[in-house]
C-alpha cells in the first residue's frame, strides 16, 4: 500500500502564482519570496532555500534574539536593449525570511553553506544534559 500525500491548498497556491505572474506582465512589482525547506534531524537542524541567479555575496544571515534572518538581493540580468519580450516571469529584487529558532540551538555556530543555486544553513543543537537530582538536606 503506498501513501498518498494529499495538498488541498495546492490549487490555490498554483493560482497565486499564477495571479503574480499577471501582475507582473502588467507593470506591477512582485515580491521575490525564495522556496524555503525546513527539517529536523538528530543532531541539526537543517534549512535549504532555493536561489537561483543569487550570488552568495549578496546573501546576509544574522541569528539574533530567537530568530534567524535570510536577506539577499536577486538582481536583475543583463538585457538586450533591441529585444522584445512577449512575458518576462523571473523575478528579481531583495528578499528578507525570518524563522523562529528554538531555544535548544547553537546560534554561535550556525553553518551556512552555497552550492549551485542552493543555501544550505546547518543550525546545530545543544547536547542533551542530563537531569541532576539534588538530595534535600535535614535542618
């Protein structure tokens, strides 16, 4: 028996985007909002985003106060100046994803890394301690 992984709101993602696509051909600013994963795994966690067409030069990460910051820059590419575009649908501007971190992280070694179009930021976790039971005295 497989398992089916089921996406009600897939329909109305596909429209959105679809809406910002026709706002974009109209002269409209979009935003630029990267695909973000987010997982979990025994000693990290691990957050991979999708930028294509980004340098790492222009990708900023700061963890402060419980939350980790992405900002970075997608500019736009050089265009011929006697071409014609029937639509244009990448997107290019500054972007900003703010995640709220756990407390049980290691935001002093936190990890970032840049490899064909992927950031990949490696959040280690703080070692489990062990409950100390303190023995209670008599007065």
């Amino acid at each position: 028996m497989s398992i089916v992984r089921s996406e009600p709101w897939s329909l109305l993602s596909r429209l959105n985007r679809d809406l910002e696509g026709f706002a974009a051909s109209s002269g409209a600013a979009v935003a630029y909002i990267p695909p973000v994963d987010v997982r979990e795994e025994a000693e990290v966690y691990r957050l991979e985003a999708d930028l294509p067409g980004v340098a790492p030069t222009d990708i900023e990460i700061t963890a402060e106060k419980g939350l980790l910051t992405i900002r970075g820059e997608r500019k736009r590419e050089q265009r011929e100046q006697n071409a014609s575009y029937e639509r244009i649908e990448r997107v290019e501007g500054s972007f900003t994803r703010r995640f709220a971190l756990p407390e049980n992280v290691q935001a002093d070694a936190i990890r970032a890394r840049f490899n064909h179009g992927v950031l990949e930021v490696t959040i280690p976790k703080q070692p489990k301690v062990a409950a100390t039971r303190v023995t209670v005295e008599a007065a």
